[in-house]
C-alpha cells in the first residue's frame, strides 16, 4: 500500500510572484478600447478585497531589481518594489501560498490516490530538516467515469514530520461510498526546510518567522519578530562598516549596544551614502517606530496586551521592514522577492499510477 499509490516531487520549478498594485498602469492600447468601449478603468487590486497575482520567472533578472525597474504584465505596467510591497498589503488568508513560501525554504509536491477509511502513511524521497504546513488539493485523475465529485469525503495530513505524513480520510455521514481509488486523487504541498544552513541572513530568517508568525494568526509575535529583523538588518549594515574602521569588535558592540535607533539611522544614512537630509531621516525613523518599535515596545514594556494586537497591525510592521530592506540595501532586495512553487501537480500522475489505483490492490 506504499509507493504505489503516491507520487513526490522536490525542488520545484519556481516563479517570483508579484501583486499588481493600485498604481499600475493599464496600457495604453488597453486603456484606449476600454474607453471606446465604455467600460471603467479601475486599479487592480483594491486591498482586502481585490488583488491580482503576476508571475515571472525566477531568478529575477538584475535590471529588474533596480531603482525605477517597471514590469510590463501584458495588461498592467508597474514598479517592481511596487508590486513586492503589495504582497504584504494583502491580508494572511489572501497569501497563504505566498506567505508560506516566503517563510521556508523547500517545497515538496506529493500526489496520492486515497481509498477513504484507509491510513496512507507517504515517505518524502529525501527528508527535510523540519516540515511546516501542507497545503491541500484535490483533482480528478483524468479517467473517464471515475466518480469524481460524487462522494463526500474527509482527507486530513496526521503526523507530518521531516520524513513524511499520513494521511486520515473518512466518508462524510450520509455519503455514498465505494472501494475505488480513482476518484480520490489528492495533492499535498509540504512547505519546508532543508537539512543543513540555508545561507541566508539573519535578519531574512526573522522577517521569515513573522511572516510565519502572522500565517498562525500570532500577531503580536508576528510584530516581536519583524522588530527583531529590522534591528539585525540595521545593527549588520553598521557592523560591516564599523568593523571596516579597524578599531576592534569591542568597541562596534559597544556602539551597537548603546546607541539609540534614531542615531543608528543616521549613521546608516552616513555610511550607505543615502543623502537624506536630517529631516527626512527623521521621518524615516518615525515611520519605522510607529509601525516596528513602539508596538513592539508596548508588548515588552507591559504597556499593551498581547491579545489587543491586529492582523492589520502584524502586516503594517512586516510591510515597513521590507520596505525599509528594499530602499536602504539594494544588493539584498532579492531575499525580499516571494518565490512561490509554479507547477502542476497533475502532471505527477503517471500511467502507473492510475493503474495501480484502478486494481484496487
């Protein structure tokens, strides 16, 4: 009953997955024959309730992450850091497949033919370090007068570990019900991540967590760790720069530990040769303590509860630090890009499959 009836797939083909912001811009052919037309021309994506996902292919080309870079979707142009940050305008529920993406390292597609009131125990051909979440589908098998559609059942993933799962599965009361498999075709993502260090910074593994954080409803803990990403991010850049100096490492954790943010800021405008003026740090600073800091102050300052946080709160934070990230380090923008698994799971069903699943064995 094991690999018979289940399919795996690691290390799958990937796109940077992009929300068409407010902003874009309709072509202007487009544009031009809508007006004709007499039809609206409206934004895209209108945050909580409209959005549109754009693709493209992974790795993005480095044009595209500089300053100024514009997509061109066919339909809509619009700034690439533009269509970063609306991604995280979006609520959780609206990103999930993007948010866990972002917050792991690994996907593994899994398709298995259930026979419903039995246990399938699926082993992943290579184990991960630690499995997150799986999302869940189901689609026919491509066999005529399968039966798909036709029965009310219930597929839940049991014991998901780095080596694989189970899946539990019942007929819903009142179901008709039957012996075959063919109707029972499911999918599984497992998001997750690999055995061994992954390279990244740790700032991006921060800012990972409170993506993953805010994925699990956890607000509050969502903001504690996009605080904490932010901090590492600025306290790296400094470190890199102050270590150049050669006056040693105790006196750059010093100035680390001592100094305020808002110094901190100003240092970092210094050094990476931003040419803000003071005032326009100042509201840099202001814009990342209303939304970073001071909320992450109040929590750990017992000045505000835990459970009094939003979601609206959690994403305001995540959106300011990878603002920030993008407009203050340009050679670290691509940690910020969501990758998302861009693969038909389909196409994991093979004859084999399918024949085992017709036997019934």
């Amino acid at each position: 009953m094991g690999p018979r009836f289940f399919r795996c797939k690691s290390e799958l083909p990937q796109k940077v997955g992009l929300v068409v912001p407010p902003s874009a811009e309709l072509r202007p052919a487009l544009a031009a024959a809508l007006k004709a037309m007499g039809r609206p021309i409206e934004p895209p994506t209108e945050p909580p309730h409209s959005f549109t996902f754009h693709y493209v292919d992974s790795p993005l080309p480095p044009e595209h992450l500089e300053d100024e870079a514009i997509i061109d979707s066919g339909t809509y142009r619009f700034g690439v850091r533009d269509g970063v940050l609306a991604v995280f305008d979006q609520p959780f529920s609206q990103i999930n497949e993007f948010a866990w993406a972002f917050s792991t390292t690994t996907q593994i597609d899994v398709v298995a033919a259930l026979k419903i009131g039995e246990t399938l125990q699926v082993k992943f051909d290579e184990p991960l370090g630690t499995a997150e979440h799986v999302l869940r589908f189901h689609f026919p098998s491509g066999i005529a007068d399968s039966g798909y559609g036709e029965y009310g059942f219930s597929a839940q993933v049991d014991c998901l570990a780095a080596t694989g799962f189970q899946v539990i599965s019942s007929f819903e009361p009142g179901s008709k019900t039957t012996e075959s498999r063919l109707p029972f075709f499911m999918g599984f993502r497992i998001f997750g991540r690999r055995l061994g260090a992954d390279g990244r910074p740790l700032w991006r593994e921060m800012l990972g967590q409170a993506v993953q954080e805010g994925l699990r409803q956890r607000w509050a803990q969502a903001i504690l760790f996009a605080a904490f990403a932010l901090e590492s991010f600025m306290d790296s850049l400094l470190f890199s720069r102050l270590n150049l100096t050669g006056m040693g490492t105790d006196y750059t954790d010093h100035v680390l530990r001592v100094g305020e943010k808002k110094a901190e800021l100003a240092g970092l405008n210094v050094v990476l040769k931003r040419n803000l003026s003071k005032n326009a740090v100042n509201r840099e600073y202001e814009t990342l303590n209303t939304a970073v800091f001071s909320p992450r102050n109040k929590m750990a300052h017992g000045h505000r509860r835990v459970s009094e946080t939003t979601e609206a709160e959690a994403l305001a934070a995540i959106r300011e630090v990878v603002r920030f990230v993008w407009d203050w380090d340009p050679t670290q923008r691509h940690l910020l890009l969501p990758e998302v698994p861009y693969h038909d799971m389909s196409i994991l069903i093979d004859k084999e499959l399918t024949d085992d699943a017709a036997s019934m064995a």
